[in-house]
C-alpha cells in the first residue's frame, strides 16, 4: 500500500427502510463496536511516536494533557492530526481547532441563551456531573429533524470532537454525559465564548479591565460598558439579546481572573449575567439584570430600576450561596437599561448571610 484516502463522514440521520443504504453498519464515538481504537491514537502509540520524534522536548504528560481525553468504547485516545502535528512542528498547540472555522457554533451560540448557558458551566465547572450535558440514548436513533435544539448541538459537538463522553457506554446505559476531553478543546470553548463580542469592543475593554478587583468597583466597570457601546456597531444592538452577548463577551475577555456566569438558574429564574472572584481574597461578586427598550419616550432610568428590583424578587442572589463560593460575602446588584447607544445603570449593595457550621 502506497497511499490511502481515509473520508470521515458523521451520521446525522438515521437509515430508513425507504432509503437504498438501509443495511448499512455504522460505528461512530457513540458506538464504535471493534473499531474504537481506529478513532484515535492509543496511548501505547503515542510513546512509540514520542519515542521516534525524541528531539523536541515534548513529554508524554503534555501530550497527555492538550491532546488525550477521548473516551471511545472502552478505550481512551489521542487526537491523532494535533499528535502528529504537534510532533512534527515541536510545538504545543490548537493544532485541531485550526483545521475549521468556529463561525456556524458562535452564531447559533449568540441565538441561543440555554446552549451558551450550559457551555460556559461546562467550561467553568468541567469535572463536575452536575454541569455536564446529557444525551439520551435515544439520540443514536434519531433524526436530526426531530432532535431538540440542545441535543443536536451537543451531539454535533461529540461527534466533531470538541467534547467526549465521560466515561465507557454500557449495553444497560439510558443516557451519557458529556466533558471537554483536553486544553486543546478547552481553548476551541473559551474562542466560542471570546468570539460573542465585538474583536475591537473586547480589545480595548481588556486593555481597560487589565487587574480588575471587586474594590474598584461597579462604576469602574460601567466605565468599560460605556467605552463598548461607543465602539459598537448600531447594527449589532438590535435586541436585548445582543446587549447581553456583547457584555458577555466583554466581560469574559476582559476578566480571565473571574467567573463569568450567563443565562443561568438562580433562585426562581434565569439570571442575566454574575460576575464572581476566582481569587478568595475578594469578597464582592456583581450581579447584572438587563433590560432593553426602543420607545425614546421610557425612561431609562425607570428601567434600570425595574431591572434592579426583578434581581431581588427573584432571588437570584442564591448563585452565589453554592459552597464553591464561600469567600464571597458581599453582592452587588446592577441593573442596566439599554437603548441604541445610550444607558443608565442603577445599584445596590447586600451582604451575604450565610448559615454557620456548628462545631462538634
């Protein structure tokens, strides 16, 4: 054998009886049968070509670490093009990101509050079974027509090998869960995150937010927000929605030493957007309602404050009760009212009372 053609084609809908390729076999990461190791690189292949490639200075743990993860039937595996890549270059890098274009899953992310919710948990909170998307197993044996939104996203996520299952399907499983399997996969999410604001909005809000802390306050931050909406295309604020996504984008580009949570539960609702300190030195996490109008005759301000008041009603403030957020001890409640390019914010402050543990 000189040379081979290997073609990749992921299944979306099922066979029917109707259809002339009825009987055809499929293996796929679902359900890979005997040809799962043929979906990647083993781990006992990747030492052999470490091995032949041995100059570069690359380690099994950092191959291990940006580019292993894959659970596919019972084996784990290796993204064979960034190995081979990687090897061959003698750098660590996004080398299967790069092949394609990211554009289609932003757009449909920018559309679509729930996905972009439960991508920026997964982000945050990988390893944690909570946060990590379900499939039925009913997925397999659909088609692509009748899939909901959020399982035909996740699927074509699995399937194009931005995320893995979490562990080995049995012939008893109902469902699986779902992970970002490496740092390479992890950066392609934080791209998509990157990728709902504005590059020029983003890049000077980064320059502006450079060291921000919970100090400095909410001022500081409208600050930035007035710089961004300023920097905005008129084309791009034409809905609460694309306030929301510009703010995000903002805000995750700008804070990297922050958790940026959207469109998530909380309390009784879904919260626009909570800004809490990785580091537990800080004490103040900021908590943001939206609202959006085109009447020039409402008053900004009126909603703004409307805005303020709903946070409190629906007690979206229990985000930050979790136990992973216990340093955080002070909230600070903003709401923000848009209209093309102009905006008025109110605040308000509350400390965060929490149950003590009774010593024994």
């Amino acid at each position: 054998l000189h040379a081979c053609i290997l073609v990749g084609v992921t299944r979306y809908v099922i066979s029917g009886v109707f259809i002339g390729t009825n009987n055809v076999m499929t293996s796929d990461v679902v359900d890979p049968g005997m040809l799962a190791p043929v979906f990647g690189f083993t781990e006992e292949e990747v030492v052999r070509l470490l091995s032949v490639h041995n100059g570069n200075n690359i380690s099994l743990l950092d191959l291990r670490r940006m580019y292993n993860g894959y659970v596919v039937g019972n084996v784990r595996l290796y993204n064979p093009l960034s190995i081979m890549s990687c090897l061959k270059y003698g750098k660590l890098e996004e080398y299967w990101v790069k092949t394609g274009s990211i554009k289609s899953i932003v757009e449909l992310v920018q559309n679509d509050s729930s996905i972009l919710s439960e991508m920026q948990l997964l982000f945050y909170f990988n390893d944690w079974a909570e946060f990590q998307p379900i499939l039925s197993q009913s997925v397999i044996r659909s088609r692509a027509s009748d899939l909901h939104d959020g399982d035909a996203f996740w699927f074509t996520l699995l399937q194009a090998g931005f995320v893995s299952l979490v562990e080995p399907r049995t012939s008893l499983s109902s469902s699986f869960r779902l992970r970002i399997p490496n740092e390479e996969m992890t950066t392609a999410f934080k791209e998509v995150m990157e990728g709902l604001g504005s590059p020029r909005v983003t890049r000077k809000g980064k320059e502006s937010l450079l060291g921000f802390s919970s100090s400095q306050g909410v001022d500081k931050l409208m600050d930035i927000v007035e710089s961004a909406l300023a920097s905005a295309s008129f084309k791009s604020l034409s809905s609460e929605q694309s306030y929301h996504n510009m703010l995000f984008g903002l805000f995750f580009v700008s804070l990297p030493n922050w958790t940026i949570l959207s469109e998530s539960e909380g309390g009784s609702g879904f919260f626009y957007l909570c800004l809490i300190p990785k580091n537990q030195t800080q004490s103040t996490a900021f908590l943001f309602e939206l609202k959006y109008s085109e009447n020039e005759s409402e008053c900004l301000s009126d909603l703004a404050t409307r805005a303020l008041n709903q946070i409190a009603a629906k007690i979206f403030k229990t985000v930050v009760m979790r136990r992973e957020y216990e340093h955080v001890q002070k909230i600070v409640r903003v709401g923000i009212a848009f209209r093309s390019k102009d905006f008025r914010f109110v605040k308000q402050e509350e400390k965060i009372l929490r149950k003590r543990k009774l010593s024994m």
